[in-house]
C-alpha cells in the first residue's frame, strides 16, 4: 500500500518534461499595448501577415520562437492546425513581393519575453508557465479549458 | 472531253464522292471538336487554378498586389486565358489580360472561389478567369486543317488509284481491242485475241462475243456466195435457154411498149439488123398485120386472160409466107408476157395431112369426107343457088371386068379431069366411091344453066379413053342434078339423096343423060 502511494509521485516526475510539452501556450503582449485581449482570427492575421497593426492602433511587431522547436510547431498546429512546413511554403510564396514579412524569429523563451517586454506593440508566444508579469496574456492556445 | 473519258469521268465521279464525304467529315469534325475543345480549354483552365490557387489565396489573405499581379500574369502567359482577375471581397487586387483590355465575353467566365490558407471555410476573395475564344477557334481550325488535309490527300490519292485502275482494266483494253476491231480483216475469217491479262473477265467475254459473231457472219457470207453462185448458174441456164429457144419470148407494157425479148423474137419477125425495139410498140413491128396484134392486145388487158392470135407474115420479098402465133398473159398489174411462134411447118403439116384425109389418092378428087366437110350444112355461099351433080359412070364394070383395073383406074382419071375441065376453077369434085362422083357447083345461074353443064359433062366424059396398050375404052354418065337455094335448110344426106334421086331417073331413062330433082 505505501509503495503503491509512492510510485505514482515518482511516475508523475518522470514524465514531468512530456506533460511541459503539452502545455498550453500563451500569447503575450506588452502591457501597454492597450490589448487585454486577442481573438484567434486576430493572431492568426497579425502572424501571418495579413494584419501589420494590433486593434489598438501599434504597429504590430509578432515575434515567434523557434527554440525549441517543438513549441514553434505547436504554436502553429494549434493556431492554425498547418504544421511548419506549410507556414514555410506560405511565406515563401509571399517573400519575393516583400510586401509582408514572416515574424521576427527568437531563439529561447527569454528571448521572447525581453522582446515583448521592450516594444509596445510587439506580440509574442510562450509556454504559459514562462508567462511573468511583464507581460500581458491576451489568448491562450490548447492545454486545459 | 468528259464523255468521251471513261478514265476522267470515273477519276471525278471518284474525286467528287471523296471530296463530299471529306466536306461532311469536316464539318462532323469541326462540330466535335468545337464542344471539346471548349471543355478542354476549361479543363486547362481549372488545372492551372488548381496550381496558382495557394498563391492566389496567400495574396488575397495579405492582399498582397504584387504577388496577385504575379499569379494574374502568369495566368494570362497562357494562351487558353484571355485574362485573369484577382479580387478580394472589397477590391480588386490584380488583373491582366492577353491583349488589351478585358472585352466583354459571350464565354463564360470561370470563378474559383479563394479561401483563406488558414481557415478553409472562410471565403477571402475570388479568382475570375476569362476564357480566349480565339484559342478554342484555333484548335477547332487547326483539327479541320488536318481533316482537310488528310481527306484531299485520300481523294487524291484515291482518284489515282481509281485512274490507274481504269485505265488499265477498262480503258486501255478496250482501245487495244477497238484499234484490233479497225484491222481485223473480218471477211477473211481473222480472229480478235485476247488483250493479255483479260481471257476471263468482261472483256475477254467481250471478245469472245465478237468472234461468235465474226464466225456468224462469215457462215452467213458463205450462204450467200453459195447461193449467188447457184443464182448465176441458173441465170446462165436460163439465157441460153431463152436464147437458143425457137419461140419468141417477150415482155412488154400494158400499153404495148417493148420492155424485153429474147434473140428468137427478132428473128421471127426478121428485125436481127434492126436497132434494139426497146421501148417501141408491138403491134408495130408486125407491119401489116399490126392492127390485129393491137386488138388483141387490147383484149388482153382489158379481159386479163390468155389471147392467142395466128398471123400470116409475108417475108421482105414477099415470096413466102410464115404463119406466127401470138400468145400474150397478162403477169401482173401493167405488165403482159408474150410467146411468138412460127407454126407455119405446123400449119402445114396439118393441111399435109387433111389432104390425106379428104383427097382420093387414085384421082386426086376429094373423097366422100373431104365432100362432106367442104359442103357442111351448108347452102350456097353466094346470093344464087348451090347445085350438086351426082355422077355415075355408064359400063364401068365391063371396062372393069374385061381390061382390068389398071384400065379402070385409068377411066377414073380421064374421068376426073374431064369433069373439073367443065368445071370452073372454084368448083370441086368428089369421088363418093367406086364410080360414083359428085360435082359442087356453086352460085349457079339457073336450072337450064345446070343442065347445061351436066350435057358439056356427059359429052366429054363420053369421049374415048386412049389406054396404054393403044387402044381406047369408052364409057358414058347418068348425072343426077339438084338446086338448092340460098337460105333454105340443107343437110348432107337430104341432098345427097335428092341428087341421087335424080342420078336414078336418069338411069331409068336410058343412060347417059342428066335429069334435074324435082320434089
């Protein structure tokens, strides 16, 4: 009876970095942006370039990050459900006119969050559990309701 | 030129068939390949939405211009788009067209709706594509080229062929046969051959035929020669025949004109050195007695029988006499066919032989036959009586008896002579039989002119008779005479027995004298 009380705990941690993996992804803006809240439809425009300023005005700055790369997909798989290959060929159509630009690209979660932090009408993603008060959450993408 | 070419005519018959069935594939050709080239432009159309779809709804999703232009552009690049436009819900973002502006189309446009690349069932704008009518009107033209061309190249080459064929078969057999016909020596029995290669066909029937008929004709031209042969030989016999015949043979017109004769005509008529009588008239040529020849002409034609008519013809000279028989039949409408022939010897013959008939061989007097046919039953001839003597020698029988025949014989003679010395020279006398004679006198005056003679008679037959050996016999005459007046009913035996009637009396009387019948 005690040693099945303690396995669960322990089989719970092992799997601790696979459940982080499915954890849901926040979208984050500036404080000051004057954004309590995005809807979908609004991020999708904002990062997929058919939307250049966010609803109060700011020119839109969306940052996504591709380290690691699991939640660079995951981002997209729940925004969108393409995967990153099709994100790829879309903007690849739209990149010689240059007319759109693809989001600015982090390396890490820090990253993400320093951008955001430092521009007004930046607009970025991360895993909610690196979400601080820096920031601002205006939508989360998947985990629990 | 057409007619006259089997070749020709058969090569534009064969061209003009072509030519039609390749106008009635062409138009079948164009109208199926009008609705498929459509379908197909349509095809090519939706095919090249299908890969500019993702840019164009990239460009519609960022409304993007430049990118739009770029897929609009490219669209038009090909030659089934007459243009291209690109248009979200609130503008239009691009558009292009082939040639100039957008024309208004009768075809109608393809639409493929865009949606977003991010949200399938939102509706971001639209992608309109005019179709170029000139591309489905080339395909259509270019299909109907190739039809055309391939349907002239098969007429053409199909009409060769058929020239060829023709020509070879049909044509040029029959010129070999027709220039065979020209030199083909028919009449000799030559033979057509067969032009090579065409021994069982119809031409080689043709052939065949021909010769059939060639054999025909020469069985037939043989008959012929037979039978003109045959008719010469006839015709020969017949001249010599006609030529050498005694009798006269003739033709001549109803009117009496001379159409044809034989030599024997003209010589019976003595016209051998005359110039030919072609044309002249019969009665004629027969000189005196051509009034004749003329009526019985006439009879002839008029009756339509058979008339015979003997005429005497007195020669150049006139010394002798030829009797000639005409015959003439009538043969046909206006045509008479006439005999002439010398019957003379015939006539002559027959009196040669009424001579013997009538004539007493010892006196040379008629006999009782000859009498009898020259009296008939007939009366004088003239308008005086006839008198008839019958004569009955006085002591014949001694003479007879006592000096023999051959003295008797010769008493008949003297007798005879004697009685026609009374006589005049138109009178006859008869020997009845034995001693017996009776004496035609005819036309005589009177009874006292008869009685008269009968006395001379009686006188002169009295005289002595010299004979042979020297010496003379002598006899005497009982003549019995009888009258008969003109008209009145006579008949040879009545008048015999009248004049023997009186012979009798004169006998009774006493001999030698001469009584007259009275009845």
């Amino acid at each position: 009876m005690r040693l099945r009380e303690c396995v669960l705990p322990l089989l719970l941690l092992a799997m601790a970095p696979l459940l982080r993996a499915q954890e849901s992804i926040a979208v984050i803006v500036h404080p000051e942006s004057g954004i309590s809240q995005l809807s979908r439809e609004e991020v999708t425009n904002l990062y997929l370039g058919r939307q250049k300023r966010l609803p109060s005005g700011l020119t839109a700055l969306p940052v996504e990050q591709t380290n690691p790369r699991p939640v660079w997909a995951r981002f997209y798989r729940l925004l969108v459900d393409k995967d990153l290959a099709e994100i790829n060929a879309y903007w690849a159509r739209l990149f010689f006119s240059g007319q759109a630009q693809p989001p600015h690209r982090a390396q890490s979660a820090q990253e993400v969050m320093e951008t955001v932090a430092a521009n007004r009408g930046a607009i970025g993603f991360v895993e909610r559990s690196k979400v601080n008060r820096r920031v601002k959450v205006v939508l989360v993408l998947g985990g629990a309701p | 030129m057409i007619r006259g070419s089997i070749v020709l005519r058969t090569t534009l018959v064969v061209l003009g068939a072509t030519l039609a069935v390749g106008v009635l594939a062409d138009h079948l050709a164009i109208k199926a390949t009008r609705t498929r080239a459509v379908s197909q432009q349509r095809e090519a159309m939706e095919a090249l939405l299908d890969v500019v779809e993702p840019s164009a709804a990239a460009a519609c999703f960022v409304e993007d211009k430049a990118l739009a232009q770029q897929v609009v552009q490219g669209l038009v690049g090909s030659r089934s788009v007459q243009s291209a436009i690109l248009r979200t819900a609130n503008q239009d973002l691009a558009q292009a067209s082939r040639d100039g502006p957008i024309a208004p189309q009768n075809t109608p446009a393809l639409v493929r709706p865009l949606a977003s690349p991010f949200a399938p069932e939102s509706r971001i704008g639209e992608l309109v594509l005019i179709p170029d009518p000139a591309e489905a009107a080339r395909q259509v033209a270019r299909i109907a080229a190739m039809v055309r061309a391939v349907v002239a190249v098969l007429s053409l080459a199909l009409g060769c062929v058929m020239a060829l064929v023709v020509h070879r078969s049909i044509t040029r057999p029959i010129r070999i046969l027709s220039r065979r016909l020209h030199e083909l020596e028919a009449t000799t029995g030559a033979r057509l051959f067969f032009p090579s290669g065409h021994e069982r066909d119809e031409i080689g029937q043709l052939v065949k035929d021909v010769n059939a008929l060639v054999e025909r004709l020469m069985n037939a031209l043989q008959v012929e020669r037979d039978l003109r042969g045959q008719l010469e030989l006839d015709q020969r016999k017949v001249q010599a025949i006609l030529e050498n015949a005694g009798t006269g043979i003739f033709v001549v017109q109803g009117d009496g004109r001379m159409e044809a004769w034989t030599p024997a005509f003209l010589r019976l008529l003595d016209l051998e050195g005359a110039s030919p009588p072609q044309g002249s008239d019969l009665p004629a040529l027969f000189g005196l007695t051509a009034d004749r020849v003329g009526t019985c002409l006439a009879r002839c034609r008029e009756q339509g029988l058979r008339q015979v008519e003997t005429l005497q013809i007195s020669d150049l000279q006139g010394t002798r006499q030829r009797w000639l028989q005409l015959t003439l039949d009538p043969i046909g409408p206006d045509w008479i066919q006439g005999l002439l022939e010398d019957v003379t010897s015939h006539l002559e013959a027959a009196e040669a032989a009424q001579e013997l008939a009538t004539r007493d061989a010892l006196t040379g007097a008629l006999n009782r036959l000859g009498a009898e046919r020259l009296l008939g039953d007939r009366p004088s001839k003239g308008s005086r009586p006839l008198c008839l003597m019958l004569v009955d020698l006085d002591h014949f029988k001694q003479v007879n008896d006592s000096r023999g025949h051959d003295a008797g014989d010769e008493v008949l003679r003297q007798a005879v002579l004697r009685m026609q010395g009374s006589l005049r020279r138109t009178d006859e006398v008869a020997r009845l039989g034995g001693d017996e004679f009776l004496l035609i006198v005819d036309n005589l005056e009177d009874e006292a002119m008869a009685l008269g003679i009968a006395d001379k008679l009686i006188a002169a037959i009295g005289m002595p008779v010299p004979l042979p050996e020297g010496d003379a016999v002598q006899v005497g005459a009982s003549v019995g005479v009888a009258l008969f007046p003109p008209g009145q009913a006579f008949t040879w035996e009545a008048a015999l027995k009248r004049a023997d009637r009186a012979m009798y009396q004169a006998k009774q009387v006493g001999r030698n004298c001469a009584r007259l019948a009275r009845d």
